[in-house]
C-alpha cells in the first residue's frame, strides 16, 4: 500500500513538472536568442549582420513555431526579422518586415502587454519605416499608436523614447522629438538589454546635438 502511495505521488509530481520544464526549456531558448541578437547588433560590423540575422531569424522561426501559444518566443522571432529586414534591401526586406509585424501583432493577441512594451516598440519602428500603400504597410498613424501604447507600459524606456523620437523628427515636431530623445538619454538600460540599450542612449544624445 506504502509503496503505491509513494509511486502514485511520484507519477503526480511528474506530471506537474513536465509542463514547468517544456515552459523552462523556451524560457532558456528565448534568452539565448535574445544575447546573440544583442552581440550580433552590438559588436559585429555592418556586413556580417545580415548573414548572422538571416540564422538567428530561422532558428527564432522553429521556436516559435514550436510554441505558438507563446507570446515571448513570438515577440524575439518579430524582433530578430526585424532587425534582419533591417539589414537587408527592396523586396527581400520588406518581405522581412511584414514576417515581423505578423509574429508581433500576433503575440501581442496573446499577450497584451506585448513583452513590457516591446512588441509595441518594434512594430512602430517597423510602421514607421516601411513603403506605405500600395507597396508596403508603412502608416504613420498606426507606428504613433504603437508608440503610445510602448509608452503607457514603459515610458522612461530608452528604446521607445528613442525610435519615438526619430519618428517625430522624421515627421517635423523637433520639440517633442527633443523632449523624447532627452528622455531616452536619461533612461535606465535594462539588466537583460544593456549593451543594446547603451547603442542607443548614443543615438539618443547624437540626436539631440542636431535638434
């Protein structure tokens, strides 16, 4: 009887980890994506990052494929496109940037708050820049509301305030452009994205030398 008890109390434990290690094992997956994607954007030089983006993208494609219901690992695949379509040109490059706002808006369905923001951030930068109509997507309206939306999540974050502030330049408010680009030279870089962060609290303070 004793012995029973204690298999069928083992078996039951097992079953309640076995959903904690496959969360564990993404969990693991996603952060090593997320690292070699800030030293590939931090410390490789320009013309070995596409090459290096074009593979993390892949892999970052089989792990979220292999945990659709995921926000996290859908949000790093939109964020490696991204910075692939990024670095490459015309049809390729687009091509790239609709894959990224796809696997963003979809993890957004999942997860609202779109990873504490970034998934906002992203697809505004992505709005922003693409062709618009009837090339691309490209829409200034809808990169504002992913915007906002990063910023009433994280609003002292550098990454939003920066690519905010790029937008309002690009759209002629220099002095809103100025107020965000000061807020993301002030900012905090985040424990998990310092090196990137840093990248671009630079840019922040180069743009506010030219505003």
């Amino acid at each position: 009887m004793l012995r029973r008890q204690l298999l069928a109390a083992a078996l039951g434990t097992g079953l309640l980890l076995a959903p904690l290690a496959g969360a564990l094992a993404w969990e693991s997956e996603v952060e090593a994506l997320k690292q070699r994607w800030e030293r590939i954007n931090t410390q490789q030089a320009e013309g070995q990052r596409r090459t290096a983006l074009k593979s993390l993208a892949s892999e970052a494609e089989r792990l979220a494929e292999a945990n659709a219901d995921e926000a996290q690992p859908l949000i790093w695949y939109g964020i490696i496109e991204a910075s692939h379509a990024r670095e490459r040109s015309g049809l390729g490059a687009l091509g790239s940037a609709r894959t990224a706002r796809d696997a963003l808006e979809r993890a957004i369905e999942l997860d609202p708050q779109g990873g504490n923001g970034s998934a906002y951030v992203t697809l505004g930068a992505l709005y922003d820049r693409a062709p618009g109509f009837p090339i691309g997507f490209g829409d200034s309206e809808t990169a504002e509301r992913m915007f906002q939306r990063a910023l009433e999540i994280r609003p002292d974050g550098i990454d939003v305030n920066y690519y905010y502030a790029t937008f309002l330049e690009e759209e002629g408010r220099p002095e809103e452009a100025r107020e965000h680009a000061q807020r993301a030279a002030d900012g905090t870089a985040r424990e998990d994205r310092q090196a990137s962060d840093e990248a671009l609290r630079a840019q922040a303070r180069a743009l506010l030398s030219r505003l």
